[in-house]
C-alpha cells in the first residue's frame, strides 16, 4: 500500500468485505445501512467513525513519496531516481513529466503526486522554507517569506532576471553587499515603472538574516509540526469529497464514557438514530404499531422530539440541570443542545463529571425508550431520572 498504486478493483473488494461485516447480520442477511460509508470512513474529529479508506489512504501513503524525496536528501533510492529521471527546477522536487515512460513502481508514485486532490497536499504549494543558511531555497521559485514565491510576487522582474535559479544566499551575496546596479541582475535596463519594484525586492533581501550554522528546513504547511504526516494527508484528502459537518466532534470523543455510549451519541449527533420516523423513511412499515412519540404520543416519534421537545422530556432536563444547578433552556437539536451543555461556567474536573452525567442521562432516555416499546415497561419521571 505504501509503495504500489492499488488497484481500484482490489480496493473495491476488500471495502465490500468490511461493508458486508458491518452491514451484515449473523445469519448472513443484510441489515439495513442507516449510514453512508463515505461518512464512517471520515475521521473520527469529523464526524466519522474513523474507519480507513483505503483508496484515500493508499493515496497519502504514495503521497509520502513527495515528502521523503524532498527531505531525504542523501539516501540511495533518491540518488538513483534522480540520475535516471532528474529533478524538477527545486531539486527537492522529482520530475514529474513524461510519466509515461518510468519505471511502473515510480510511475505510480509519480501519477499519484498529479492527482488533484493530492497535489493540495503534497503541491508546491504546500510547502514552505524556513531560511538557514540560505544554501538550498531557490530564491525566484520556493515559498520563503509571505504566501507565494517571489516569481509570483514580482513576474516581471522574474521574466528579465538573469539567474533564474539562483539561491537565496547567491542573491544575499550580490545584493547584500550594496551593490544596486540593476544591469548585473537583469538581461535589459529597467524601466522607470521596473525600479520602484527592483528597489522594493532589494529590500527584501537587504532584510534577510541567513544563519550559517544551520541548513534550510522544508515546513509543510498543512500540519502545526510543519512535518507531513500520513495521518493528516489522510484527513485532509476524506475532507475533499466529505461532508463538513461543523460540530465539535473532538470534545464528544473525549468525553469519558464507555465506547457503546460513545457510539450512541455519535450517532444521535449524525442523526440516525433507528427512530420511527427515521425507520419509516427507510421504508419500514408498522403496520398497527404507533408512530408516535412514546412519552407523550402527541406527535410522530423523531430525535429531536423523542430527546428534547417533549413535554415530558423538558421536565427530564430540568431536573436534571436544577440537580447540577444549571439553567435549563429549551432547545431545537442536539446541536444546539450541546452548544448549552458545553457553554456552562465550571472548573474543568466538575465539567467532565457534567458532560459525562449529560451523555449518561442521553443513554438513559435511548434505554428508556427502548424499553417502553420493546418490553413494554412503563416509564416514570423518578424512575428516568434515577435509571
Ligand atoms: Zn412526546
């Protein structure tokens, strides 16, 4: 996986297998799918369940390539791949035309590296120099001080200069020395609107401060460590076709529960709690069964119903945040409902103990339901609240 481009059938097959052991029951019969794959594929911080995509995760893993070829500068395999393809202008950057002609293994790294979505991860784009002794970073076409390359910055300085591939401590050598006689830099004489420009890039490197002692550092930008990482470039390639979903996900996750009640909150956030309503939409018929709400049966039985609409529910909360005391607010959804919970003013240990009895009183209320309707316990306000 981290060397060969999988096959998109292979890939196929093997997400069928772990579909069909989730999706399947022990019998063999299929259950019913009540959330997209691409969505229990997502990170867990994004509202997934953090399973892997191997096809996105293949494509981080080949993605590492572009990393190591730039950072591993004195290893053999870069040494052959190099006097047999060359390098890109950047030398930390292998060649990626005429693929066609490489090597299958290279080839398919290479490929891989052109893909769109992957080329915001690994591009040139998504890389930045910190400057050391200035021996390394091209001065036109590496990213090294603001958000572009300086041939980018100034195009027109960039067309008519004479050392196109200079680096940063060449340039340092001729500018920094006060020697401004613009002719020695450009192949013509500058024009009257060119000078302003020349002088406002001889300022940029009068300012530079190289350190001798230490090499250049290649920093990507996508991670705060400002090293790539496959876990990241993984997280970052789901985010390109994923759902955004802009709930806090990290804090739920964190929340110190056992991992069934994590699940059942995950699911309650996505929203696809198995609910009548949700049942019905997927085609389940009840026949003479109620559709409705089983603490009030006023109104059809949904999520945001069933947890914190209901008469009888509202009563359950505000008990519950009197107990703890805390103001209790009627809310629409869970999204809202935890903007509440999570917006308290305690210290930080009696929070985890109030975000865990909220998860808990969540489960209770799921169990409750359940109960009522499967085994027909009836349901009372002491009860619930001391379940
Ligand atoms: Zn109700």
């Amino acid at each position: 996986m981290s060397l060969f481009c999988a096959l998109v059938t292979v890939i196929k097959r093997i997400d069928k297998i772990k579909r069909n052991f989730l999706w399947r029951s022990i019998d063999g019969k299929k259950k019913m799918v009540k959330i997209r794959w691409n969505v229990i594929c997502n990170p867990k911080v994004k509202g997934g369940a953090g399973v892997v995509n191997l096809g996105v995760k293949n494509k981080a893993l080949l993605a590492k390539w572009s990393w190591r070829f730039a950072v591993e500068k004195e290893v053999l395999w870069r040494k052959v791949i190099l006097a047999k393809y060359g390098s890109n202008v950047q030398c930390w950057r292998f060649k990626t035309t005429c693929p066609k002609n490489m090597y299958s293994i290279w080839k398919g790294i290479v490929v891989n590296s052109m893909d769109a979505a992957v080329s915001r991860c690994v591009g040139e784009d998504s890389f930045y120099w910190k400057i050391g002794n200035g021996k390394t970073a091209l001065f036109w076409w590496d990213k090294w001080c603001g958000d572009r390359p300086l041939k980018w910055i100034y195009p027109r300085l960039f067309r008519i200069a004479k050392s196109k591939d200079c680096t940063i401590a060449e340039m340092v050598s001729l500018l920094g020395s006060g020697n401004t006689n613009w002719n020695e830099y450009f192949t013509r004489p500058l024009l009257e609107r060119e000078v302003g420009l020349s002088k406002e890039l001889a300022e940029r490197v009068i300012g530079i401060d190289l350190n001798l002692s230490r090499e250049d550092r290649l920093c990507w930008v996508k991670d705060k460590e400002w090293v790539f990482s496959v876990k990241k470039c993984t997280e970052l390639l789901m985010l390109e076709d994923g759902e955004i979903n802009n709930f806090d996900f990290g804090i739920l996750w964190n929340i110190k529960v056992p991992p069934r009640v994590h699940s059942f909150l995950w699911i309650l956030v996505i929203d696809r709690l198995p609910t009548k309503e949700f049942l019905v939409k997927r085609g389940v018929c009840f026949q003479k069964f109620s559709l409705n709400c089983p603490w009030c049966e006023g109104v059809p039985e949904c999520t945001s119903h069933l947890f914190f609409q209901c008469k009888f529910i509202d009563g359950f909360w505000g008990r519950i945040f009197k107990w703890w005391a805390e103001v209790w607010k009627p809310v629409e959804g869970f999204s809202d409902f935890f903007v509440l919970c999570n917006n308290v003013c305690m210290n930080a240990f009696r929070k985890r103990l109030w975000l865990i009895a909220i998860a808990v009183a969540c489960w209770t209320i799921w169990l409750a339901r359940n109960g009522m309707i499967f085994d027909k316990k009836r349901v009372y306000m002491e009860n619930l609240v001391f379940l």
